[in-house]
C-alpha cells in the first residue's frame, strides 16, 4: 500500500524500535495528527493466546469512565422489556418482527441499523436461526459482554456512555476505539489505562504466562507506536 508524503514524513520521526511511554505516545499522535476531521483514537494489541484453541478466546467488556466519543446504535430484542428499552434511549426496539428483518438483511441498513444488539434471556433461544449471521459481524448478544440481561435500562445507559464490548480476532490481536484526538491527554491516558486493565482481567483460562505481548496507538489516519504500560 502506498502511503501518502504526509503520511511517511510523520512516520520518519517516529521510531519503531522505542516503546514510548502512554504519555509521549499521546504527545506525539496528537502533534503529528494527519486528519482534518477529529480522529477517533485506537489501541492495537498483540497477545500471547492461540486463537484457534476454544480455551485462550479472549471476550469481554470495559467501562470507560470518558467514553468513545462515538455514538452507538443499540438495538433491543424483547418480548419483556421494550417500554424500558425505549425509556432508555435504544435506537431499535423489537421482538420476532425485529428477527425476521435481520433474516431478511433489512436490520442493517436505514432506520432498523444498529452497532450493538441486546437480547432478554427468552429471545435467545428465537435468536439461534440466526446467529450465523449475526456471529461474523460480532452482534450476537452473550451474556459474557452482559448483551443478554434483564437489566434493560443500565445496559442501554452504560453502552451510551461508554461500555464496549472487545474480543480477539483470527491473529490473536484485540483492538479498540479509545476515544478522539481532541480529548484532553489526562482523558485519553485514562482511558487506554482503564481499557488494558480489563484487557488484562479478560485473560483466558487456558493461556499460561502472559497474555500482552505488544501495545500500539494511533489515530484513524495516523501512524502506529508502540508503548508500555
């Protein structure tokens, strides 16, 4: 791929060698940004795990305390809970009507699209005709990111501010939008720390030593670097 002279001019002067600390890191991302728009900002991590062995997937959830600063849409399926769903502000509130769209294609676009899908635990059972579907696209709700839950109102309240989801991919590596460029550092430092942290708490009973083997950040556009945390 080719990149742009912006681009491979920024990069001249990072080095690839160092591990910088959390904060030159957000130091340098910020003074080098590349973009007109305000970058979201990601966390790139390589682990230790095998991810083909069903005993070192990693999955879980983090909070944090000072959002994405991206909007997600969330989408409910009840039988049990759509007033409090829609109390809470979900995008998409539905039953079996809200299956047959994802069936048929139609819940990922207009006004039915959703980032996040939650789920009460009687509609999982309707929902198995369509976990392949939902599986490859990591929409379907699990009760170990707490997507599965009676707790309609806090769920929804706590995925507006700021609780994701995270899970490895085929590479074993997990990454994760932290928050924009334009946040203050003592924010973004916060949050990449709090997003680690559960990282680390997330291991995989199966792995043994340790499960962190490299740690990047960068902006959207931006270049990658390395730290340590």
């Amino acid at each position: 791929m080719e990149r742009s002279k912006k681009y491979r001019a920024v990069a001249e002067k990072i080095d690839k060698n160092k591990i910088y600390s959390l904060e030159e890191a957000v130091n340098l991302m910020k003074e080098n940004k590349l973009a007109k728009f305000d970058e979201s900002v990601e966390v790139h991590i390589k682990t230790n795990i095998d991810p083909k062995k069903g005993d070192q997937q990693i999955r879980g959830i983090v909070d944090l305390p000072h959002g994405t600063g991206k909007s997600k849409l969330i989408a409910v399926i009840t039988s049990t809970h759509a007033k409090d769903a829609k109390e809470a502000g979900a995008d998409v509130v539905g039953g079996e009507e809200l299956i047959e769209k994802i069936k048929s294609g139609k819940a990922f676009s207009g006004k039915d699209k959703f980032d996040i899908l939650i789920a009460t635990p009687e509609m999982m059972p309707k929902l198995a005709p369509v976990a392949k579907i939902l599986g490859p696209k990591g929409l379907m709700p699990n009760p170990k990111t707490e997507t599965v839950t009676t707790k309609i109102k806090e769920t929804v309240a706590a995925l507006k501010k700021g609780k994701a989801a995270f899970k490895n991919d085929d590479g074993g590596n997990v990454h994760q939008i932290v928050g924009k460029i334009s946040f203050e550092d003592a924010k973004l430092n916060e949050n990449i720390k709090t997003f680690v942290s559960s990282l680390e708490k997330s291991k995989p009973s199966g792995l043994k030593g340790k499960l962190i083997s490299g740690i990047n950040i960068c902006s959207t556009m931006g270049v990658g670097i390395r730290i340590s945390l």
